[in-house]
C-alpha cells in the first residue's frame, strides 16, 4: 500500500465520523427539542397562573438553550478532530 493511499483511507474514516458525529448530534438535539416541547406544553396546561406559566416558559427555554449547547459542543469537538486528523495528511 503506498503511502497516499494510507492517508486517503484516514482521511475517509476521519470524515464519516465527523459526518456521523454531527448526525448524532443534531438527531439528539431534534429528539430533545421534540420532547421538552411535550413537556412545556403539558407544563402549560396544568399552569393555575400567570407565574406558573411563566415559570414553564422559562424552563423550557433553558432546556433548549441546553440542548443547542451540547449539539455545538460536540459538533465543535468532532470538527477539532476531523481537522487534526487533516493537518497531518500530507
């Protein structure tokens, strides 16, 4: 096997795991998202007030910034490691 076939095959599994670990986490983030919408819609019905809606607003706001923190986070981390693998081809 020559050499630039090595890095070639490197360079291809380097980039199916960046593809498969930005799928991952954005399936997650879609499956998170798709269930704190349940719960803040549930939330919102048994609410008795204004403070109690307001309250469920909050929390699932929260949680969605949350989600969208560890899908960039791991996207940022999968992009790190398909550029390391990249930077020593050659």
């Amino acid at each position: 096997m020559r050499p630039k076939d090595k890095g070639t095959k490197a360079e291809n599994k380097a980039r199916k795991a960046y593809e498969e670990a930005v799928l991952q986490a954005f399936r997650n983030y879609t499956a998170a998202k798709e269930q704190a919408e349940i719960v803040h819609e549930k939330a919102l019905k048994q609410a008795i007030d204004k403070k109690a809606r307001e309250k469920a607003d909050i929390k699932y706001k929260e949680t969605l910034e949350q989600a969208r923190k560890v899908r960039d986070d791991v996207m940022d981390e999968a992009q790190k490691a398909f550029n390391d693998v990249m930077s020593k081809r050659g």
